[in-house]
C-alpha cells in the first residue's frame, strides 16, 4: 500500500467514491467524490477529519498501515457533515481515549448525530494544538458552508487543512496533487462544486478569504478533491472571482418546452446572439440538465435568458425550478432577457416576470411572448431580445 506524503509526516489517507451517484442526494456525480483526510504521525498523533461511514474499514487500513499499533491522540472535526465525520463513532470506538476537537458550533452537532459528549476540546479563533513538532492553528470560517466549518493551519509545513473550501468533485485517479494531474479535466467540476455546494455563501466566502490573506499557505489540502500546492494562487482566484460574482463574456439561455415553440425562440435568440459576436452561448433545456451545470455557467456567464411555455397558468415545472434556486442562492449582478410562449392561457412570461422583480438583474429589454407557434412579430422581437443582450454585453465588456 503506498503511503502518500504531503510532508515527512503528514499523510493523505481519504478514499474515492465511485458508486454514489448523487452527492447529498442531490448533486450528480459523474466522475465521482474523494473523501479527504489527513493523518500527522508526531509526539502526539492527530487525524485531521475522517470518511464517509461506508469506507472506515478501508480508512482504518491506511490507518494501521501508516502508525500501527499507535494510539490517536487527536481528531480535529473541522466540518460535521457525514460525509466528513462519518466514522467518527468507529474512530471512538477503536481509540477510545481520543480527544475530539472543534469549536462552540461543533460540538452540539456531533451530539445530535452521533451522541458524544465527552472528552472534547472547544477551541477559539487563533488557538493553537501542540502535537511536538508541530504546531495547528485554527480559525472558524463559518457558513463556508456550515456554521460550525472552520480550518487547520499547520504552521510548521504551512499546509492548510481547508475542509469543504478550495474542494472539488470528481475522484483521485492516480493523482492526488494539483501538478499530478489536468488541472483542466478538473476546472468545470471545482467550479461546479464551488457554486453550487459553497455558492449561496459568497459574502461568507469572501470573509473567510480576508481571514486567511495573512497566512503564509504552501499547501491546500481540502476534504474532496486534490491537494494544492503548485497552482495556490490560480484557486485563490477563482475563489476570490466566483465569490464576488465577477463574470465572463457570454449568454446562458434556459427554456422550458412542451411542443417545441419556446425551444424554437430560444434558438433564435441563441443564433443571432452568434452573429453579434457573442461566443460563449449555453443553451439549455431545463427539463434535461441537472440544474447544478446551470447554476454553474450562470456564475460563469454575465448574461441570462430564461424562457418558459405556460403551464396550468406558471412557470412549466422545470424552469420554475431554475429560477427558485437562483433566488436561493442569491447570484447577483446579471443582464436579464425573458421570453415564452402559451397555448391559450399564459402563465409563463408573466411569473418569469415576478421573478425579475424579486432578483433585481438587469433586465435588457421588454419580455417576449407568443401565443402558439413563432410568427414573424415574435422572431421580429427575439432578435430585438438578442440584441439587447448582446448591446449590453459588448457595452460592459469594451
């Protein structure tokens, strides 16, 4: 079995996941989850967060492997969420004179899942854990994406333990550090990640950013995904971009369609979005893309438009489930275009409407909405829509 050092002494022992489909039974996986921890082998041993329940006796193998018959002296808990703490009770269990450590937040939470209530260390912003050679110091990161989060520096490697901040999706095939692999097959997904699992926290996000400015950081080693230690700057900016909802040049446009009519607007309105020179154009049919790609080339992009077909007088289904998480996670700063169609009631453009209302966007220029099939007014008015798109656009960008 290797051993995967992140220093003489620090050792990577997370485990990928390939079989859950859905993370949080919600977010698709289509490359997979890795659970990351961390085990220090010093005077006194620390384990740095654990796994998901499903993979402790394989985390106990890469234990035993690294320290054998030596007892843990530590777990720090930097995240409660079980995909983090999830064998936790078989950590107690195997190790019973292990000290858990967290802050205020964390330890209500580990008595609600798991029952414990004893031998606990509750520490505070800037406290520091000796373990002998090294030293850890700790700072709460809160709503980064719980409000217990908080991360580990230690300060003899200057390797942060970041928890869910800096994370990916996907699995570590073979390469476990940001240099071992294509750092670009990965990009979408740490976005993604970001954005959707981190996403409705960006004032958080920037707080938790300020906090860590002064620390002098030569590797990241968050709880999924790779470790960073070639390319720390390149994720810091992106955290700093995607939390300040700084966007590119581009149009995602989403529609809802029963009969084929609002996707043939939406098309039209993609086309001459092309001939105005505009080259990131996402189009996407609500009913068939998991909204978390959505959701993440809306970050991406400065430009929205979202159309629906009437359905029993709102929003058909799938857009309307679109729209209501953009107002759950409060993405800012966007230009808006509307647009739909209906059959002999509307329902659609009208809610799409109320929809602008509450999320205070840019809108470019007035909805479009037809009644059956695209007639010439309508196609007259969709490439007006574009237009518009595309004046703003050009205007923000020069």
């Amino acid at each position: 079995m290797h051993k995967i050092n992140l220093s003489d002494d620090i050792y990577y022992i997370g485990v990928n996941d390939r079989r859950t489909s859905l993370f949080e039974n919600y977010w698709p996986l289509p490359y997979g989850v890795s659970y990351n921890s961390y085990l220090i082998d010093d005077e006194k041993v620390c384990l740095i967060d654990t796994v998901d329940r499903k993979f402790t006796d394989e985390f106990f193998e890469k234990i035993d492997h690294i320290i054998g018959n030596k007892p843990i002296d530590y777990v720090i808990i930097n995240h409660v969420e079980p995909d983090h703490s999830g064998s936790l009770k078989a950590i107690r269990d195997k190790y019973p004179s292990v000290t858990l450590v967290g802050n205020k937040k964390t330890f209500p939470m580990i008595e609600n899942f798991y029952g414990i209530t004893e031998q606990t260390l509750i520490i505070e912003d800037g406290d520091t854990l000796d373990l002998g050679k090294h030293k850890l110091i700790f700072q709460t990161i809160p709503m980064v994406h719980w409000p217990e989060s908080m991360v580990t520096y230690d300060s003899t490697t200057k390797i942060l333990f970041s928890n869910d901040a800096f994370g990916s999706f996907g699995t570590l095939d073979g390469g476990i550090f940001d240099d071992e692999i294509n750092l670009a097959f990965y990009e979408e997904e740490t976005m993604r990640y970001f954005t959707n699992i981190v996403g409705k926290y960006c004032p958080h996000t920037q707080r938790a950013l300020t906090k860590l400015e002064g620390i002098d950081i030569e590797q990241i080693a968050p709880s999924h995904g790779m470790i960073w230690r070639s390319h720390i700057p390149w994720i810091m900016d992106k955290y700093k971009k995607w939390s300040s909802y700084t966007t590119d040049n581009g149009v995602v446009i989403i529609f809802g369609s029963m009969y084929g009519n609002t996707e043939k607007m939406a098309d039209t309105i993609a086309r001459q979005l092309a001939v105005r020179g505009i080259k990131n154009i996402r189009v996407y049919d609500a009913s068939k893309t998991h909204i978390s790609n959505i959701i993440s080339d809306i970050f991406k992009y400065k430009g929205v438009i979202i159309g629906s077909c009437a359905y029993n007088n709102e929003m058909f289904p799938s857009v309307e489930s679109v729209v209501r998480e953009i107002e759950h996670k409060g993405i800012k700063d966007h230009f808006l275009g509307i647009f739909g169609s209906y059959s002999w009631n509307g329902g659609g453009v009208k809610n799409l409407e109320k929809f602008a209302e509450a999320i205070k966007w840019n809108l470019v220029n007035q909805p479009v909405e037809e009644k059956g099939s695209m007639k010439q007014d309508k196609y007259t008015e969709s490439l007006a829509l574009a237009n518009a798109m595309a004046d703003k656009l050009i205007e923000f960008f020069d």
